[in-house]
C-alpha cells in the first residue's frame, strides 16, 4: 500500500466510484460530493499540486482537462454551466497531496469561491 490515498486509488489498492481511466489519467466520484456531479480528475503520475507542475508534464495537465471537458458532457452538465477546480496548498484548502481537478456540476455556484 503506498503512502499517498490517490496513488493507492489509482493503483487499485483503494475502491473508486471510478468513471474514466486512461494510461495517464484516472477519475472518480467525490465521497463527499459537493455538488450533483462531482468528479475528480487525478493524473496516475504522483505530482503534489498544480505548482509542482514542469513541461515535461504538459501531456498530462492536457489531458486533465480534456477529461474533465468529456466527463462534464458525460453528465450532461455543459448546457448549465460547471466549474474546475485545483487547490494548491493551505489556504486554498488542499487536503490531498496529490494535484486533482475537481469538476463540480449540476447547481448554480456562487463566486467569489469561499
Ligand atoms: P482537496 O481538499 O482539494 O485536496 O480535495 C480532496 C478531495 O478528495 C475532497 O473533496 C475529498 O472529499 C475527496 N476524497 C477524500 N478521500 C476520498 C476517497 N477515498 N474517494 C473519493 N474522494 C475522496
């Protein structure tokens, strides 16, 4: 079992409500779910946050949001409106240390974000 919970997800060590996986890229259902469709959109390379990100992971920030952009049509939330979201460290309230995109749908959202 690794350290990381997102490692162990995508490694299939820990159970999902999986609805993507990909060679780069994993996405399941929040378990504590803050909106009617909320996903996360987790890269199976371990990378903190999005402010460890270098170039050479271009391919993957890609692809996190192409998936995000398919799932959002997926649950029929393109219409509405959703919105993404990464929290990087303290004060944004990051909880996982492993960079996630979070694609909230399917109420309208207040801004600015508290
Ligand atoms: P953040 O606070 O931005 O780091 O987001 C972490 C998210 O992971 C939170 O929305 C949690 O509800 C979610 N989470 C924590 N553990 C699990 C789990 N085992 N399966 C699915 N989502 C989880």
């Amino acid at each position: 079992m690794t350290a990381c919970l997102f490692c162990s997800i995508a490694a299939g060590e820990v159970s999902a409500s999986f609805v993507h996986q990909d060679e780069l890229v994993i996405a399941f259902r929040d378990i504590n779910p803050q909106a009617p469709t909320h996903i996360l959109v987790v890269p199976r390379e371990h990378i903190v946050s999005a402010a460890e990100l270098s170039a050479v992971q271009d391919p993957v920030w890609a692809r996190l949001l192409h998936v995000s952009q398919q799932l959002a049509a997926a649950e029929g939330i393109v219409e509405s409106g959703y919105r993404i979201v990464t929290n990087v460290g303290r004060d944004a309230g990051q909880s996982v240390s492993h960079l996630h995109l979070h694609l909230l749908g399917g109420r309208a959202m207040s801004w600015p974000p508290g």
